[in-house]
C-alpha cells in the first residue's frame, strides 16, 4: 500500500492530463494514470481503463484500491469530440460523446465515492470547457456533456458535503493540445484575438488550478465552476 495520498487521474497519459499528473505527483500524491490503452508510463503506475464501461471502472477501481489504496483524489479528465454542424451531427455521435465526457466522469465519480465514503474525505475534480457555459458552433454534443457535468459536480457537492467530500469542475478555455496545434493559424489567431489575454493556455496552467483544488487549501470550496480560459468565457 502506498503511504501517500493516492490521486486518480483519467484520460492522463497526455495533454492536459499528464500535466495534471505530473504536477501532482511534484505535489507528493501518488499519482494512477488511467488510460483506455495499456501503454506504461515512465515514473507512474497505469491502469486501463474505459470510462464508457461500467465493468472496466469497477476493475480499474478494484486494482487500484487492492494495490496502493483508496484514492482520495479523483479528476475525470478523459473525453473526446465529434464535432459537426448540428444538421449533419448523427444520434450515434452525439451519444458516443455524452457516453464518455458525461456518462463516462459520471461512472467514475459514483464508483470512487464508494471508497471516499469510507475514508470521509475526498475531492472530485471534473474537467469541463468554457464552451459549456459559452456554447460552441458545431459543438452542440460536447457543450451539452461538459455543461451536464456542473449539474452533476454540484448533485454531488450538495449530497456528499457533509461527509467531507467536494466536487468541482474545472472549466479550461483553449489550451496548446494536439488537437488545438492542428488549427490553421488564421484560426488560431482568431480565437486568440477573441480571449482578453490574448492568447492560448498551456496544460500546466490548467494543472496548477487543480493542484490548488485537490489541496487542503481548497478544503472549504466545493460546487464551484473555475474557469482558467482568459477571461473568453467571462460573464457566462
């Protein structure tokens, strides 16, 4: 068993997930990777995991919890796109993408409270996206699954409080992924025009927001959606 605090972390093997990993782990978490591949990474233990199956997070969770302990710090970052124009956007797609930004953090976060419940401590970290409050053409399935996500975050802030668990979302603006590096740069100038900074987060940034939230210094938020977007999503 680990004798440090243990935090979860899905979809971290890259983006802004690893860098939330490895700020944590600089933190003195010990820090899980889970990942739908089996890939190994250098300097944390991995599990696989699919959010979209029940099965595969009761496994997850029971390795987990049998090898190093509960984790008390959970961050449902893993997600995906499938974006289109909403009279060319098919039912499949539009449900593939709630199944795992919404449905996916949902069966995390219920299977984790089950040990948070046990330890009465714990915090739930959920990625979310400015375009969930702001709205995005041609991403009306992933605003819908990352606005779903407040609803939830604050179900469990007000159902689990008083056990000493808190639920946030943590609401990124654009940030230097693989995926934003594959714009065409009058794009990526556009949209940098449009955020009051001037420019494009970087992982780390998004990483240092929830260090703060999974440390005791957040212990008296909870409910709350934290934007770290620039200033775009201001007001909404």
């Amino acid at each position: 068993m680990s004798q440090k605090p243990i935090a979860f972390i899905t979809g971290a093997n890259r983006g802004i997930g690893f860098a939330i990993a490895t700020t944590l782990a600089h933190d003195g978490f010990h820090v899980v990777i889970g990942s739908r591949s089996s890939e190994i990474i250098d300097g944390f233990d991995c599990v696989q995991v699919d959010v979209t199956s029940s099965e595969s997070v009761e496994k997850a969770f029971t390795h987990i919890e049998n090898t190093w302990g509960i984790p008390e710090i959970i961050v449902c970052n893993a997600g995906m796109t499938k974006d289109a124009l909403v009279m060319r956007m098919s039912d499949e797609d539009f449900d593939d993408v709630i199944d795992a930004n919404l449905t996916g953090s949902f069966r995390i976060a219920r299977r984790a409270t089950k040990g948070l419940l046990k330890i009465k401590k714990g915090r739930l970290i959920f990625i979310g996206s400015v375009v969930a409050l702001l709205g995005s053409a041609g991403q009306v399935s992933y605003a819908a699954s990352k606005s779903g996500l407040v609803g939830m975050a604050r179900s469990f802030a007000r159902e689990l409080g008083s056990r000493g668990i808190t639920a946030n979302v943590i609401a990124p603006g654009f940030v230097e992924t693989d995926m934003t590096a594959n714009l065409e740069e009058k794009r990526r100038e556009e949209i940098a025009g449009s955020i009051p900074l001037g420019r494009f987060s970087i992982p780390s940034e998004i990483a240092d927001v929830v260090s703060f939230i999974a440390s005791d210094k957040a212990a008296y938020i909870t409910g709350a959606v934290i934007p770290v977007d620039g200033g775009l999503g201001m007001g909404h």
